[in-house]
C-alpha cells in the first residue's frame, strides 16, 4: 500500500510535469503546475510518516498531563515528524501567492490577446522578434 | 568578540523585507514621487553600511553567525556568512545603492513609483536573505521571495503584452523549478535529518560535532536519517535545476532575454548585476561547502569520474555553450535592453564554463585562483553590467524606443554618461586597465593551470565574438548623424550615477592589478576552498549552538 502511493505520486508528478511543458493552453499549464506543487508537498509529508498498527485508535500525540517515561517511549514510537508538516505548510503559502500572480497574468494576457494558446501567441512574438531584428 | 555573533547579518534582509512592506503606507500618507525615491535610497544606504560591517568583520574572524531569534541552530534559522557569501552580499547591497540613486531620476518618468519601490525592496530581501543563509529551507523561501517579485518586476508595465508574455513564460517553469528545489530540499532533510548548511557539511565531511550532532543525530557510515549518498545524489540533482533556471544557464535559458528586456531599467539593472549570481552562489555553496572535494559521499564514481566532478564538468559544459549562445546571438541585436541580456547570458556562461576549474583533479592553488577569478568577475561584471542597463535605459526612455538606431548621435548630447557607457563597454569586452580584463584574465589563468586549453581560447573567441555587438552601440553612439535634432533634457542624477560607477571600475581594475585586492580575494578564496576552512565553517555553527544551548565544554 505505502509502495502504491508513492509510486502513484511520482507517476503524479511525472504527468503534471509533461502538462505544465508540453500542453499549449495555459489554463491547462496552470492545472497541471497546482497538480505538481501538490503532490510534492504530499510526497514531502510521506517523507515524515511513521506507519504505526498496534493501536489505530490512538493519536499521536501526548495523552496525559504528567507523563512517565514509558508514555514518552510509546509516544516516541508512534509520533509522525512534524518537522515535514511544517515546511510543507510554508510550502503552500509560498505556492498561494505564485498561483495567485500566475492566474491574475493570464486573466490580463488573455485580455491582450484574446487567447489563452500559448502556440499562438508564441507564433505572434515570433513575428515581433523576426521583425525587430530585420 | 569571543564569539562570532554579528546582529548586523540579520538586519540586513529584514530591512528591506519590512520596507518593501511597509511601502503602502507611503502611499496613504505622503504620495510623492521624491518621498520613494529617497525613503529606498535611505533603506540602501543603510544595508550597504551595514554589509560593510558584515564584510569587515568576515576579513577579521572568517565566519560570522546569526542565530535568528535565538535558537540553537540545528533547530533554528541562522545566518552564516564566510568570504564567499560576504562578497556577494556586498555586491548585492551596493548595486541596491546604485539604483536607488539611479530611481531620483527614474521615478520621475515612471507612472506609478509606489508598486516599483515595493517590489524591488522585497526582490532585495529574497536576494540577501538567499545570499547569507544558512539553512536550506530558508534559502528555499527567499528563492519563492525573489522570484516573485521578478515576476511582478517583469510584468510592471501590464500595459504591454510583451512584458505580460515574458513574466509568463519566466513564472511557469520558474514556479515548477522552485517546487523541484522544495523537493530536493526534503530530501536532503530526508536523508540527512537537518537543513543546516553547516550540519550538512560536518556529516558529508565525517566531522565531530559536540553540539549538531546532539540535536540532529550522528552518522553510522552513510547511514544518517536515511541513506545519504542516494539522498545527496537526488537532491543535487532536483535543486540544480532552480540554480541554473535563476541563472539562466543553457536550457534554461529561453526566458532571460524578453523578461530582462521587458522588466524597468532598474529592476533590470538589479537583475544582471545579482539576481543571476544568485543560482551561481546557490551552486558554489553547494559543490564548496557541502559537496567538497573533501567529502567522501560526493565522491563514489560514476563512468570514472567521481560524481561531484561530473557534476561541475556538466555544468561547465552547459556553460560553455551559454556563452556561445549569448555572443552569437548577440550580435544580431536591435534592441538595446536585449543586446545587454543577452550580453549577461554570455557572462554568466563564462562563469559557469570555469567551474571545471573547481573539480577535485585540480590541485589547490588553481582552484583558489578559479575562485578568486569567479568572484572578481561577479564583482565586475554586476558593475558593469547594470551601468549599462542604467544608462542605456535612461536613453531609450528619453528617445522614447529601445532600438539601437533610436539612440544614434546620443554620444554628442549626453557627453558624460556616453563616456560612463564608453567604459563599462569596455570593461565588459575586457579592456586592460578595466576590471574587466583582470576578472576575464584571473579566469584564463586558471583554465590554463587546470590544463582546460580549450576553454581558455574559447574565453578569448566568446570575448572576440562578443565586440561586434558591443561595437554596433558604441558606433550608434557617436559616429552617426542623429536623426532628428535631439533636445537636451537634464540627466544630471544619471551622469553623476554612471560616471561613479565608470571611475569605480577603473579604480577596482587598478587597485586588482597592484595586489591590493587580488591578495584579499585570494586569501578569501582560500579560506573558503581550503579543508580547515570548511571546518572553521562547521565549528562556528557548532561552537554558536554551544553558548546558547550553554553546555560547558
């Protein structure tokens, strides 16, 4: 089961990568960036997960307000690191303000333009360049 | 100072991270243009005294820590400053100066003064803060920083498609490369149980620390957290590809011309000079601290070659073509803004292309002389570079049109910034008495020690290849008829800028070639490529992490 996932978040990553080069809507481009941004932030979690069986109902977190060392032990045993969540949240942060900018450009873009391919208006700046350079 | 705790390091990014931020309120309060121009100038005079310090007291005790907010560092953030990133931090603050000289004038033709004071402050606290960290994570952060406000610098003038085109093409794969840095990042976390610069180091290295090793474990072998061959290997690979995007190194490299052109002339300005030595000194941290020769890890072999030095020779090979790319198509430039960029790619190419100078099959002196010619150059090249964007921008803005012919016959009207422009074209070509020449000669001196005889002539040929774009300027300048009569418009502000800027690259060249400088670069340089250096480096860290964790030794 852990083998799956992790093999399906990079086959994730993968794809979303070919979708952010290779497809020319930048809508599309834009989709396939938040997939990425995802599921690297997913695999960053795995990264701090601790597979624990023997008692599913417990969290992992401190039950009691005066622990013994044996709570801290099992405690130890079962904790996840948090270290990973927390840059990963920071990670999102960071990814809301990206995503943010790069949706208001195309909303301009496609005011200029009228056309969110980015095939066409590559051909258009091709012409600009060529023209300029003439 | 028993122990090296410098406050000034830490107030350096957040200078300019809380005035980028606090920038809005000027707007409310006091909405004038000479209100911005001179509260960033303040903000840059400031930093710049104070990485002077910062540089001072790097020369004195060659590592320099800041704990932020007081925690021990493999837990907290620090700032760790040696020779390499001292230097690069003064550049970066310096040119900061320049420009906000540069913004006295150029907010005066600009529409709205506020959004620009804004973003280029916090596109300064992303490059220091990238600059002078010492942790992984954070250097991750200020990257988002600092590309974000390239972005929002690039698309400044939403007015024109083109720039909207060029900031997109630059975020898209900009914003994918980060997250791959974010990725590699946590592997390194993964395999090595820290983000520590420094702690990264004492465990690729196999050195005791008392203190780090308590709070993020030892090494069994290469069996930290995880396996951290395998968790080096991946991660040099998943961040080197945000380094090299910053840097605009060859395949990479499709975005830098539009966006450099499109950005306002000091955002430009700012990004030549330093936002691209900002992937190079993400680069040099990594393959000279945590990835040194001296690192058993690095070293296992791939096809021969230990794999750090296929690292460096790949990277030196991308750059090579760069610089090819950079002078070939440069020549064929009309517009001035993109002839520059294109001019920087060259230049970034070549530093690059020297990095072979810095494998482990090279002996010691040369590598140090390979450093010391990687950072003159910087140094050089950010001057130059950015005088001319300053200055060529301030006349396509005046003619009111970025190509070259616009501007023919300017020579005559504006005799002081043509003569300023004269020069930095010059030092740029590498011209004798000009810093240019020394950097671009340091560079050839240590292909030539390392036995790299092709490299060294093609940095002669790119140079050569690279005069007949410089030389189309410089002939629009002054030996054309203007073609209209041209009206003098007062740029004073600009004259003053550039000629200090001119007279500074010809001091820097003049005080490089009586030793003054070349000693103190070199000796830097040694510092930091030597082993002891790299132990100096660690034991700092863990000596700082000591006091404030307060075990006795």
């Amino acid at each position: 089961m852990f083998l799956i996932t992790i093999a399906s978040l990079y086959l994730n990553i993968a794809i979303s990568i070919y979708g952010v080069i290779a497809k020319p809507n930048l809508v599309k481009k834009f989709i396939a960036l938040t997939i990425a941004q995802d599921s690297i932030n997913t695999v960053a979690i795995l990264m701090g997960y601790r597979v624990w069986r023997e008692a599913i109902l417990q969290p992992p977190i401190l039950l009691s307000w005066s622990p013994s060392p044996k709570d801290l032990q099992d405690f130890m045993n079962r904790a996840v690191d948090p270290l990973p969540q927390a840059l990963v949240l920071t990670a999102i942060v960071i990814g809301l303000a990206v995503n943010i900018f790069l949706v208001s450009t195309i909303l301009h873009l496609y005011r200029h333009f009228k056309t969110v391919d980015m095939d066409e208006i590559s051909k258009l700046k091709r012409g600009a360049i060529v023209e300029e350079t003439a | 100072m028993e122990v090296p705790i410098l406050h000034e390091v830490g107030l350096i990014p957040i200078i300019y991270a809380f005035g980028g931020v606090l920038t809005p309120l000027i707007r409310l309060f006091a909405d004038k243009r000479k209100v911005y121009s001179i509260y960033s100038l303040v903000i840059a005079l400031v930093t710049t005294w104070l990485s002077f310090r910062v540089f001072e007291y790097v020369i004195k005790y060659k590592v320099i820590v800041y704990p932020f907010g007081g925690w021990p560092p493999p837990l907290g953030i620090v700032y760790t400053v040696d020779f390499l990133n001292a230097v690069y931090g003064l550049i970066a603050t310096v040119l900061f100066l320049i420009v906000s000289v540069y913004n006295l004038w150029y907010f005066n033709v600009v529409a709205d003064p506020s959004w620009l004071t804004a973003l280029l402050l916090l596109n300064m606290a992303g490059v220091t803060g990238c600059i002078y960290t010492g942790d992984i994570f954070n250097f991750f952060v200020m990257l988002e920083v600092l590309a974000i406000s390239s972005y929002a610098l690039v698309a400044y003038f939403k007015k024109r498609r083109w720039a909207l085109e060029a900031s997109l093409s630059y975020a898209f794969i900009g914003a994918l490369a980060t997250s791959f840095f974010f990725f590699g990042a946590v592997f390194l976390y993964a395999g090595y149980g820290t983000l520590n610069i420094a702690d990264i180091a004492a465990k690729t290295h196999g050195v005791d620390t008392s203190t780090l090793s308590l709070l993020s474990g030892r090494c069994i072998d290469t069996q930290c957290f995880g396996n951290i061959v395998s968790a080096s290997a991946t991660a040099i690979a998943l961040m080197l590809w945000a380094l090299t995007f910053e840097a605009g190194i060859f395949p990479n490299n499709y975005w830098l011309p539009s966006a450099y052109t499109e950005a306002p002339s000091p955002a430009s300005a700012v990004f030549a000079g330093i936002v691209d030595k900002v992937g190079t000194y993400g680069v040099l941290r990594m393959f000279i601290t945590m990835f040194s020769p001296y690192a058993s890890i690095a070293m296992f072999s791939i096809l021969g070659i230990p794999f750090r030095d296929l690292v460096l020779y790949i990277l030196s090979i991308l750059g090579f073509v760069t610089a090819f790319l950079g002078a070939i198509i440069m020549a064929v430039q009309n517009d001035v803004k993109r002839l520059l960029s294109y001019s920087t790619m060259m230049h970034i190419g070549i530093i690059f292309m020297s990095m072979a100078c810095l494998t482990s099959a090279t002996n010691l002196d040369v590598r140090v002389i390979a450093l010391t010619g990687i950072l003159f150059h910087s140094l050089t090249h950010a001057l130059g570079e950015s005088m001319l964007f300053l200055g060529l921008g301030a006349l396509a803005t005046i003619a009111n049109s970025r190509r070259i012919d616009s501007i023919r016959g300017y020579g005559r009207v504006y005799p002081v910034l043509s003569t300023s422009i004269t020069i930095g074209i010059l030092s740029l070509i590498g011209v004798a008495p000009l810093g240019g020449f020394f950097s671009k000669y340091t560079l050839f001196l240590a292909m030539i020690g390392t036995g790299m005889w092709v490299y060294a002539i093609s940095l002669i040929v790119v140079s050569g290849i690279s005069i007949i774009g410089y030389i189309k300027v410089l002939y629009t300048l002054y030996m054309l008829k203007p073609m209209k009569e041209v009206k003098k418009i007062n740029l004073a502000i600009v004259d003053i800028i550039c000629a200090l800027v001119a007279i500074t690259l010809i001091v820097v060249g003049i005080a490089y070639a009586q030793g003054y400088l070349f000693d103190m670069f070199k000796m830097g340089s040694k510092d930091v490529v030597l082993i002891e250096g790299i132990q100096k480096y660690i034991n700092t860290v863990d000596q700082v992490s000591k006091l404030i964790i307060g075990i006795k030794p």
